[in-house]
C-alpha cells in the first residue's frame, strides 16, 4: 500500500517550527484533530533509537490512545522518519521556503482499520492545528 501525505506552509523559521514540532511542552498544545480531543502528555526523546510517546484522547476521556514511535533518522531541521509499535513508517520533512516560511510535509504508511481518506483528513487535521497553533506562539 503506498504512503499517504500531508503538507502545511508554515508562516515561521524553520528553527521554529522545529523546536515546536519536537517539544514536549509544544506537542500536547497542537497534537489533536478535532476540538472534542487533547493531548494530554508528551515525552519525545529525539534521537535516533529514542522514543515519541504521546497520549491522544477526547476530551471526556470516553476514549484514547497512546502513539509510540521509534526514531530510526533524525536530521536537524530537515529530516525526522520513526516507526511505529505496528512498523508502520512515517516521514516528516522540513523545507525551507524562505527566512520566515517553512514547508512541513508527512508521508505516512496507512493503518488497516480506517478508509484511506479519512486517515488523511486526520492527518491534515493535527497538521493543520499545528500550523494554526505555530504560528500563534
């Protein structure tokens, strides 16, 4: 099955976008889709081998998830690509766009459970709140 991507144009530095893409204290402020969720915790440990372990869950607390990924490539300010605990793979890439504008695109192995479009439309959906949430900080 081929990956699935997601992009955002970022009105920031890279080295901003990056520092709120990879910190802790940045991650559980962006790290949900829909208003109804959270991320109530976040470790990141981002060095190859280390670990991403991020707690998703609603609001409620009716239901939640933990997301763990095992760095396998870690390129400052250009490159993170982790796998998940089901091996699935995923690739993030930081560009440049100019001094004050950053591209971040992720490429993604989909999960088996969820259409193909709704794993995007997820995807696109963190993605956008960290823009939203980037760019406001």
């Amino acid at each position: 099955m081929s990956k699935l991507t997601v992009t955002a144009e970022i009105n920031k530095p890279i080295n901003e976008v990056w520092k709120a893409f990879n910190n802790p204290e940045h991650i559980v402020k962006w790290n949900f889709a829909p208003e109804s969720w959270e991320c109530p915790s976040a470790k990141n440990d981002l060095t190859v081998g280390g670990k991403l372990e991020v707690r998703m869950q609603a609001k409620d607390e009716s239901f939640g998830f933990d997301l763990v990924g095992i760095y396998d490539e870690v390129k400052e300010y250009q490159l993170i690509k982790y796998h998940l605990e089901d091996h699935r793979e995923v690739e993030i890439v930081f560009e440049k766009l100019s001094d004050d504008k950053t591209k971040v695109t992720e490429n993604f192995d989909p999960e088996n459970q969820n259409p193909l479009e709704f794993q995007k439309d997820g995807w696109q959906a963190i993605l956008d709140n960290f823009k939203r949430y980037s760019e406001s900080i």
